[in-house]
C-alpha cells in the first residue's frame, strides 16, 4: 500500500469520524450511516490492495500442488471477518453490545465452518506423513 492510498484511508476515517461526531449530537441515527458507509469505503479501498496477496497464495499453493479453491475459502473468511467486525462495530456504537457480541460468534461460527476443508486437506497430509 502506496504512502499517499494509507494517508487517504486516514483522512476519510477522520472526516467520517468528526461528521458522525457532530451528527450524533442532532441526528444519531444519520451518524450511524455516516459511519457504516465510511467503513464500508474504507474496507472496499483495504480490499483491492489485497489482490496481490491473493496471487501470491496462489502461486504458492500452485508450486505446493494444492487446490487454489483454498484461496476461495480464504477469500470468503476474510470476507466474513471483516463484515463481521463493521456490523458488530455498528450494533456498539448503538449501544447494542449484546447483539454485536452474537454477530461476532455468528462470523467465527461461520469462519469455523468454512475453514473445515482446510482441516480436513491439513489431516490428510499429516496422515500421508506419518504413514509414509
């Protein structure tokens, strides 16, 4: 990530963050969309700088001899997370802390469940090598 796309990320969370700021003293529930839609913008710029990452892993699970439908698990992980995190984010700046900590054991429930394949192709290695 280029210096001047990080400074970016930062000038438009501090805007978000003062204008939610002076919105909640007048109109909490437009603060909560001010800061919804600046994390949603600043995830979706965090996003693109992670395709090279992506390649990488592919290239890596290529010279390894494994599936690149791995990275499509890592892809949709990463996605849960961090949708996970804005809405739980959301629900405590509501003062919803309950309901933000059941998003976050709903997005590691569902992490969980998509990181079984990994565990069971890591099992199978583990297997091969013990076995020889």
């Amino acid at each position: 990530m280029s210096g001047m796309e990080w400074t970016s990320i930062i000038g438009i969370g501090l805007v978000g963050m003062i204008t939610a700021v002076l919105l909640r003293q007048y109109k909490p529930e437009y603060a909560t969309l001010v800061s919804l839609a600046v994390g949603i913008l600043i995830i979706s710029m965090l996003c693109t700088q992670l395709f090279p990452v992506f390649e990488q892993m592919k290239q890596i699970l290529d010279q390894a001899g494994l599936s690149a439908g791995y990275i499509g698990i890592l892809v949709k992980s990463l996605g849960v997370c961090y949708l996970t995190q804005l809405a739980s984010d959301a629900c405590r700046d509501q003062g919803e802390t309950a309901i933000g900590s059941k998003i976050e054991l709903a997005g590691k429930i569902t992490v969980l469940a998509l990181g079984l394949p990994l565990f069971g192709k890591l099992l199978e290695i583990v297997n091969k090598l013990i076995m020889g």
